[in-house]
C-alpha cells in the first residue's frame, strides 16, 4: 500500500523513510494563517492537518492520507514559519532562555474517515544575543520551520532541554503516527528497516 504524504517539509520526508512504507509527498492546498485560533494549541494543530487531509481527498479519494500540522506556542501567542529572515530573528528573540511548546497534529484519512491527534512537546531554549541570533541564520535556514529553529544537527545548539518527543520538534511525531495509521491498518512494524545501529 502506497499513502499519500501531504506535505512539503522534508523533515517529515526523512521521518517517514526511517520505515519501508511506499509513500508519495504531495503538498496540500491549504493556508494555516486562515484557520482561526480559538485559544486551544492542539484544536488549532488538529484542524489545520485535517484541512489538509480534505484538500487532498478528491484527488486520491483511494489511498490512506497522511498530514502533520506544527506550529511554537509561548506566551499565549502562535509562531508559525517566518517568512523573513527579520521575523525569524524576531521569533528567536522572543523565545530565547525561556521554555515554550510545540504542538504537531496529525491526521490519517481512508475512505472518508479522518482520525487526529495532537501531540506536545516542551522545549528550553538557551539565553541567547542578538549576535548569536544572527550567527545561527547566517548558518542554518529559517524557511519552513515553526519559530524559525531547528534541533537537528548543529541547528540543537540553541536548545537547552527537551520534555517530550523529539520528533515532534522535527514535525512529525512517530509515536502518534504509529497510533493513526493502526486504524487504518497498517503497523509501522511492519515496516522497520535494518540499519547498522
């Protein structure tokens, strides 16, 4: 069985090939600044990955659709993925040494059925310059990443501690993926890859 990945990020690109599972990424038509907040994180993360899901239904109305949503949550206030490079060091500045949130929803659909979930995660950024801010985008991409950071790679060094799955951070957490795609049947156990480890 082929599933559909709806999305662009490459991150949930690299997750899902830890596993066997044929899959093809195809971007949804959908603009999560556009789905109101009503003052729950995970509502928020939930309905915009089941949006994306429904873009997606009419032109593979056969196959098991996967979608994630991610976005930082602090202070009561969503970061999404900044657009320039100004709102990336903006976004940085305001969560520098302080704890904050990310919330992923994912969302499997098959034959019109839809099953979501949101998942957490806690991060504790170090206390960070303004110098510092701008030595990490001169080095790593900002595009495409909820709060404009990354912890893979050298991007973790802005990260302090993690409460949580990591893979949240990365935009798609295995573990409620796993869950998901078990009510449509299919068990990424079946689907482990030997590796070297």
């Amino acid at each position: 069985m082929k599933i559909i990945l709806g999305s662009s990020s490459p991150r949930r690109r690299e997750i899902l090939r830890f596993f066997s599972l044929p899959f093809m990424q195809q971007s949804p038509d959908v603009d999560e600044r556009q789905v109101i907040f009503d003052g729950s994180p995970e509502r928020y993360v939930s309905t915009v990955a089941k949006e994306k899901a429904e873009s997606l239904q009419k032109k593979f109305p056969d196959q098991v659709i996967l979608t994630a949503d991610t976005i930082v949550y602090c202070n009561n206030r969503i970061y999404h993925k900044p657009e320039t490079e100004s709102q990336a060091i903006k976004m940085l500045s305001d969560l520098s040494g302080s704890w904050h949130q990310v919330f992923t929803g994912v969302c499997v659909q098959k034959n019109a059925l839809f099953y979501s979930q949101a998942e957490e995660t806690k991060v504790l950024l170090h206390p960070l310059s303004e110098q510092q801010i701008r030595a990490y985008f001169q080095r790593f991409s900002f595009a495409d990443k909820a709060g404009g950071y990354a912890i893979q790679e050298g991007g973790a060094i802005v990260v302090k501690k993690i409460e949580g799955c990591p893979y949240n951070v990365w935009g798609l957490p295995i573990s409620t993926m796993r869950e998901l795609l078990l009510k449509v049947g299919i068990d990424l156990w079946d689907y482990l890859k030997s590796t070297s480890i």
